[in-house]
C-alpha cells in the first residue's frame, strides 16, 4: 500500500515538548468521488489548530486545515478539476487535516489558487476568507450597495485581516477596527480600516465615532464583552461571532432586539448541506479579486520548513495570540 508522510499531534504534549509533533507515514488516502488529492505545498496555522491540539485527551490526530497545493488525483465524480491544477481550500473538521505530504478533500469546497500568489501567500487565506465571507454575505446579508457601519473587534487577526479588506471592497459600510499595539494599528490602517479604537475603551471609542450606535459587530472575542456590544450596537443591529465562550450571557443584547449570529465554516462541509459547493465558488472569487489587486495576502510570517519542528514552532506563535495575521508554513 503506498503511504505518505504526515505530521500528527501527539496527546498529553504542550509545546515546549520536542515530539508534540512527529512525523508518520500514514497510507495515501482513498479518494471519494468527489474528492481531489493535492500535494500540499504550504500550510497555515488557525487558532482552530491549536485548540484542537490542545484538546486532545488520548492518541494522535491530523491537524491542519488552510492548505495550498497541486491535485495529483481525482475522484470519479470530479468536474471541476485535473491532475497539475493548483489549488487552495480550508478542509472538513471531520477528516484528517493537511499537515501531510499528500491530502484528499471534497472538490467542493476547493478554488482555483491566485496565480499571482506564492503557494505560503495563499495558504494563509482560505479558512479566514470564507469566515470572513460568510460573515459578510450570509450571516449579515450584505451587499454592494449596504452602507452603515461595521465595527471588527480583533481586527490585526486572521479573519479581521480579511474581513477589513472584503468590507471596504465589497460594501458600502464604514469599518472600524480595533487594535491594542501600534504595529497593529498601522496594520488594519494599511488594510483599509476608515477608523481604529483601542479594545481596552470599546464603548467610549466608539461611541465618539457612532453616537447613535453601529449596524453591525463582528467578533473574535466575546467573553466579558456582551454589555459593551449591547451598548455600541443600535436597536435591530446584528452582531457575529466565531469565538467559543463558555456560559454566554446574551440577556443584555435582548432590549434592543440585536440579533446574534455564530459563524463556522466547516458547517458546510460537516453537514454536506446543499449549498456546500458555495464554498468553492467564494474561493474562486477571492482568488480572482487577489488577482486583481483588489485583495492583498494576509500572510506575516513565513515558516520555510512544513514538518513537526516548523508546526510546533508556528503553534507557539498563534498560542500566544499576539500575531498579526497568518503564521505559514511552506514545504521547500
């Protein structure tokens, strides 16, 4: 049986220990009929990541889901690609991830890589730029002719990376963005952002911006904030989050009637709803806007080594969660 290698994350292990990584070599997947097997190229690390490795009680598992790579195969269902095309795509929670030499996904949910993107450049962008995307256009059901505004808060991040860019470029809305250091403002600045706050003064930066509320809030982090956001988001106003907090109190959101929407892009995938080939169709008009200019990469850091030492390094920067922007990781 051919094999492949892949890189596992071991239980018990935090990440000052040498093998929380290690590398196996694990059969090449069996592919569906719809599935496409890329060689990956280069990967990027999500806080989805290293929870999920924090989060492991017993054995090993496949981390990994932003990939960007070359198909090497496909299934006897596949339309939308062949052998030799590059690719980019965020994976399915309930698969093996692609921290491995070769990986198997559904078509679905892959697009075609921006040509004018490096395979690092790309794989910093997918799972981001479909939560970001589906933020926009599915949770908050925005257009190109929306105004209003939009606050970001933990906008230097991944997702806020994106999310600033796809706003400004994509609606009408005014952004704001918040941001604690001063290498992390000029960042979301040069993303696009029309006004940044600082997360510690939430309420009395924005209210100076928007005295009578803003439309619509997104966040990476929720816990402890729900009274702040009940006071910044107008009456009917609508807020997005993609955090896990435990015990939320959403009470104080109720006299205003704001409505609270959860964000995961891997719904799609792990219920293969109808729609589940949307993701595919956003990710190649993400990679046509990059192309175009219209989009710039999120990656920062740029890891040249994709096996267990380079993982663990990249999962000891995102823990930390003073990154901005994506941490990659590209095979050489």
């Amino acid at each position: 049986m051919p094999t492949t290698t892949a890189y596992l994350a071991r239980s018990g292990r935090d990440l000052d220990a040498s093998d929380v990584f290690v590398a196996e070599e694990v059969p090449v997947p069996a592919l569906r009929s719809h599935d496409v097997l890329v060689r990956v190229h280069a990967v990027s690390v999500n806080p989805v990541d290293t929870k999920s490795r924090a989060g492991l009680r017993t054995g090993t598992r496949q981390l990994g889901w932003d990939a960007s790579g070359v198909v090497e195969a496909v299934g006897d269902r596949v339309e939308r690609f062949a052998p030799g095309d590059e690719v980019w795509y965020a994976g399915d929670l309930g698969r093996p991830g692609t921290n491995a030499e070769l990986h198997a996904v559904d078509e679905r949910i892959v697009g075609r890589k921006p040509a004018s993107l490096t395979h690092a450049e790309a794989a910093a962008l997918p799972l981001t730029a479909i939560t970001a995307w589906e933020t926009l256009f599915d949770r908050f059901r925005l257009t190109a002719e929306s105004t209003g505004t939009l606050v970001v808060v933990g906008a230097p991040g991944g997702v806020g990376s994106i999310l600033v860019q796809l706003a400004k470029k994509l609606t009408g809305l005014t952004v704001i963005a918040t941001a604690g250091r001063p290498e992390s403002r000029e960042w979301v600045q040069a993303l696009g952002a029309d006004h940044v706050v600082d997360h510690r003064d939430l309420v009395a930066q924005v209210t100076a911006i928007a005295p009578r509320g803003v439309d619509y809030l997104f966040t990476a982090h929720s816990a402890g904030n729900v009274p702040a956001f009940a006071e910044i988001v107008r009456p009917f106003g609508h807020i997005t989050a993609i955090d896990d907090p435990r015990g939320l109190d959403l009470m104080p959101l109720k006299r205003k009637s704001i409505a609270w929407h959860w964000e995961l892009m891997f719904t799609r995938p792990m219920f293969e709803t109808p729609d589940m080939g949307e993701q595919g169709r956003l990710l190649d008009e993400v990679s046509r806007l990059v192309d175009a200019g219209e989009l710039r990469t999120t990656a920062t850091t740029v890891i040249p080594r994709l096996d267990a030492e380079g993982l663990r390094e990249a999962h000891r920067l995102v823990a930390s969660g003073t990154t901005i922007g994506k941490v990659v990781l590209v095979r050489h």
